[in-house]
C-alpha cells in the first residue's frame, strides 16, 4: 500500500460522518486536485497516461456518446479538424435516445475514454503537461464525497472523568522554546497536552495528524515560528509555517465534512512568547472541552 493509500484510508479510519461537499484546495497545497477531462477533444493517444506515475489514468474502450452529443466547440476550433467534424456531425444526426456509451472496436485508434481516480491521483499536473490536445486540466479542488463514500457513525461511549488528551507538534526552533519558557516562567496551562518535537512545523505530515487521531487523542494542536520568521525559508511564501498554515486550512476542512470539526488548530510563537504559548494551548483545551471526547473513540471500541 502505497502513502496515498494508507493517507485515504486514515481518513475512512476516522470518519464519523458522511461528507457531503467537494473541497477547495489552498493554491500552495499539493497532491491534491481535480482531472478534468473533456472527451470531444481527446485522440486517444495515451499519452496521459504514460505521463502518469502513479497510474491514476486509464483508458476505458468507449466513447460517451453525451459527451459528444453536448459538447461545445470552442471559436477557435479543435486542434484536431476531424474530431471538430466528428462531433458536427453527430450532432446533426442525433436523434432521440437513451444510448449512453458505445464500445470502441479493439485496435481502431483515436477513440477511447480517460477515467481517472482520485484515491491514486497526486495532483502533479504531468498529464495535464503531456496532454498536446488540450482535453485535461487540473482543479483545485477535491471530492471528498467520492473518495471516502458513505460512512456509518460510531455508537456513542460513556467515558468517566474525561479529561481532552491532545497532541502538539511543536517545532524546534521557536514553539519548542517557547514551551519551555512557559515552564520557567511557572505559567500556569492545562496539562492535556503532549508535546511531539518536529524540526518545522511544516515537516509535519498529515498521516501523522490521522494517524493520532486515529487512535482517539481528542485534538491535535501544531505551533511553528512565527509568520514570516520561519527558519526554513523566512518571510518566502514556501517557508514551512507558511505551507503548513494552508495545510491544516485544507485538513480543517476536511475534519469539518468527516465529523471532526474543531478538533486540528495551528498558531504561531516565538522563542521568547511563552505566555503566548500558555494562552495557545489554554484556549484550545477549553475548545476541546467544549466538544467533548473524539467521537473517533467509539469506534475504536467497536474494533476492540
């Protein structure tokens, strides 16, 4: 099982509710995105397919007649004049029907339909690339509702005494120092918290946020430099706090459509901010608090 399997399967893991919209992707985020394909313009010519390492692409002998039938051809044409008179023609001759898709002989080229799966796809646009038709493009955009499909609630537990149980990245540079701080300073903060010390904040890998609360912590909490005062890149739009906070935008999206809203935060602290510090994880234990247990325990017990 290759990372982007066991990443999709992390999720299903700890799904407790059925999503019901397609995602935005922050522009920074990849390996996540949308093919789009349009069929009337497609040769057939495998060479998206070839592109693809991660063979998210297929070819599929049919050809979906209403994708024909609807299609628009752009003012400037089609770069292939006889797909561009194909398609005028079956739209003069369509009449009424019900016939979806018809099967293309074995070995006549130029005909055929790109299916592509998002649970394989990695978004890195090499298909798009080597597409010299024009007929795939890539969306920032992501269809949860598709790749994790319908999701059976976890029965409710009763848990005694609860106290939130949450895991905080907190990277090396600055947060980590931070902390420390705090603890010099004798500031007083809930000690719900476990730190995991990471070089960056933005070295922190989303399998590492599933994986923790796939086995029933109640959040997890991720702190960095501050903006702009990364380590690892500075003020650059690609430092990694930077990268990281479009991330957990991204993965916070996604807990909200899974049933885990609220349960992922990312802030910022200097070395010398450890009252910040305090106050990050103090407000964020009461936030956990007031949505109660990971529901994600409920299932636990039922594999238990």
């Amino acid at each position: 099982m290759d990372k982007r399997e066991r990443l999709i399967q992390k999720i299903r893991n700890i799904a407790v509710k059925t999503p019901t919209r397609v995602l935005d992707v922050p522009e920074k985020v990849e390996g996540f995105g949308t093919i789009v394909y349009g069929p009337p313009s497609c040769s057939a010519c495998k060479k998206c397919i070839e592109a693809c390492e991660v063979e998210a692409l297929d070819l599929e002998e049919i050809v979906r007649l209403p994708d024909y039938l609807n299609a628009v051809i752009p003012e400037e044409g089609f770069r292939s004049k006889n797909r561009e008179s194909l398609i005028s023609l079956l739209q003069t001759l369509k009449q009424n029907g019900d016939v979806q898709a018809i099967s293309v002989p074995s070995g006549l080229p130029g005909y055929g339909s790109i299916s592509w799966s998002a649970q394989r796809c990695i978004a890195c646009n090499k298909c798009v690339e080597a597409c010299k038709e024009d007929c795939l493009t890539l969306e920032k955009t992501y269809d949860l509702v598709s790749v994790i499909g319908k999701v059976e609630p976890p029965p409710e537990i009763e848990i005694v005494d609860w106290e939130p149980f949450i895991i905080c990245f907190v990277c090396w540079e600055c947060s980590h120092a931070a902390a420390d701080l705090a603890g010099l300073m004798h500031l007083h903060y809930p000690t719900n918290i476990r730190t995991v010390r990471v070089p960056c904040s933005g070295a922190v890998e989303p399998i590492q946020i599933m994986t923790a609360l796939e086995n029933g912590v109640d959040g997890v909490l991720v702190t960095g430099c501050l903006l702009s005062e990364c380590h690892y890149g500075g003020d650059a739009p690609l430092a990694g706090n930077f990268m990281q906070a479009d991330f957990v935008k991204f993965w916070q999206d996604m807990f909200e459509e899974i049933g885990l809203g609220g349960r992922l935060y990312i802030d910022f602290a200097s070395a010398a901010m450890g009252i910040k510090f305090a106050e990050i994880v103090t407000e964020f234990v009461e936030t956990i608090k007031k949505l109660g247990p990971s529901p994600v325990r409920g299932k636990l017990e039922v594999k238990s």
